[in-house]
C-alpha cells in the first residue's frame, strides 16, 4: 500500500502524519520518526529519503501514544504554505488544446513547447475548504475548475536533463487550478485569472515517488456527483520528465515547489451551454493511485 503523508492540524497545532488506515493517522513528531529538526512537511521533503525510511519503520508498529483519530484531526494542504508560486503547465492535454480552440474559434495546433505559468502561493487551500464564488462577488462570470496531477520536487536542480527529471521527484499530490476564464483572456496574461483568492485546493495527501508510476493512471473530476473529466496522464503533451527539463532550463528548482501538470478535457467554460461553478457545488478530483480531493463552492 502507497505511504500517504498528511500535514494536519489540531489543538497542538499543524505537523506532519502519515495515514494509517480510514480511521487512524500517525503523528510523525510524536512517533519521534523524523529527522532531528524536521517539523513539517517541508522538512520531510527537503530530508528526502532519511525521513522516509523514519516513517515507514514508525508505520510498522506505531507508538500507541502517537495514534490519533482521523476525526479528531483537520486536514490541511500537504504543503499549506508553498514557499514559492506553484508552477503550472497549460494546454497539456490534447483534447484539452481542441476544447479551448474550438471555443475561442480558432485551428487546433499542437503546442510546441510546455507553457508555464503560475499561481501565488497564497491561493493553495486544503482539502474540504471552501472555494470562493468569485461569480457572486462580479469578479469573474466564468469560474472554473481543473483536475491536475501535481509534482512535489524533493531535490534541486536547473537544466536537469529529461533522464534524471524523475530523480529530482519527492512525490505526488492533487490539485484544482481554479479559474477565472474571463480574467485569463482579458489580462493577456494567465497570472491574475490564475490567482484568485483560494483558487488552489490541493491534497488531501503526498504519495511518495517510489510508491506511485505515475505515466499512465487516471484522472477524474466529477462536480455535484456528475462526471465532467475522465482522461489518463499518459496523454499528456509533455510528460513529467519533459515538464522538469524543460522548466528546469537555467532555473533552479527547489525542494517542496510544486509543479501542475495541466488538465484534461471537459472544463466548464468549454461545455455548451459554459457551466460554471457556482455557490453549493461540490468538485471532486481523482487521481488513480493517490485517492481524492474534494471542496465546496461557497459564497
């Protein structure tokens, strides 16, 4: 079974865990299974296979003391506080690309290159947590949703040859890049649609690399229990290995920066009649292997 590593949080404050089973996670500080002076899943990651090896022999028989009740915690995002803006890759799906071009009335044209964009760090929220209406407020009339596999990179590096990319790959989480359609058309530039307050659930766990072959698992997004995207990353444009090479390229990544990797086809704004997210939606994303993520919309 996938070792799950969670941050969490309670009367003592956020740490790091790893899920036992349904009901039961391990408080990794407690279980004392960490690395002198790693706290948070920062550290867990920066510390890479040291911490690893620490929490899967904490797992094999769990201090009693260190067991706590998955109802008596709260979930936050696996990394609550992204040190840098979460790195995105766009139009990485190729019905994905036809959806888009169709909409905005122009010929479909495979992309050449990734294209990179970002969203502040300060949009990441956690699993369960409420998505703003943005739609209520009149900031955009086309929120959207994007189920995407996310990358945790664990070791730094620039210009990493595509190779060694997998080298640099602490592990997995889940993401929703939500979107202001409008504001990402009207601004030129992806960045504000991109970056709207708590536009960037994401979690509800990190499945380490080595647990998880991500180059052809499924990918699901269903909104109020109706499927809207079902794809596999191995239609990808550009895989993983392509993706850290290529953003690599004279800039250094850094352990515990967190790499999008696009979304599939059957977003909102691309539906006919566009179906936009709005107050008392519930989004569900699926990553086959790594479980699911769910928020609400709230007003």
């Amino acid at each position: 079974m996938a070792l799950k590593l969670i941050t969490f949080t309670d009367a003592k404050g956020p740490r790091p865990g790893a899920v036992i089973n349904d009901t039961q996670v391990l408080d990794l500080l407690a279980a004392g299974a960490l690395p002198a002076g790693v706290t948070c899943m920062k550290g867990v990651v920066a510390a890479g296979a040291s911490a690893l090896a620490g929490i899967r022999a904490a797992l094999k028989a769990p201090a009693p003391a260190a067991v706590l009740d998955r109802s008596a915690i709260t979930l936050m995002a696996p990394i609550p506080q992204p040190s840098r803006n979460v790195f995105c890759v766009g139009r990485n799906y190729m019905d994905h690309v036809a959806e888009g071009d169709r909409v905005a009335g122009r010929e479909t044209e495979m992309p050449k290159y990734p294209q990179f964009f970002t969203k502040a760090p300060e949009c990441v929220i956690a699993p369960d947590a409420a998505i703003p209406d943005h739609g209520a407020t009149g900031v955009t009339q086309y929120l959207d949703y994007e189920a995407e596999l996310t990358i945790v990179i664990g070791k730094a590096g620039a210009n990493i040859a595509p190779e060694a990319a997998l080298d640099h790959v602490f592990g997995w989480t889940i993401a929703n890049d939500v979107t202001g359609r409008d504001l990402q058309r009207r601004h030129g530039q992806w960045f504000k649609g991109k970056s709207l307050d708590r536009s960037c659930p994401m979690g509800p766990w990190i499945v380490p690399a080595d647990d998880l072959d991500t180059s052809d698992v499924g990918i699901k997004l269903w909104v109020n229990g109706e499927q809207r995207q079902s794809s596999r990353t191995s239609k990808m444009i550009f895989d993983i290995k392509a993706i850290i090479h290529q953003l690599s390229q004279g800039f250094t990544l850094l352990p515990g920066d967190l790499i999008m990797t696009g979304t599939p086809e059957g977003v909102g704004y691309a539906m006919v009649p566009p179906r936009v997210l709005k107050d008392g939606d519930v989004v569900e994303i699926e990553v086959e292997g790594i479980g699911r993520l769910s928020n609400p919309v709230k007003a």
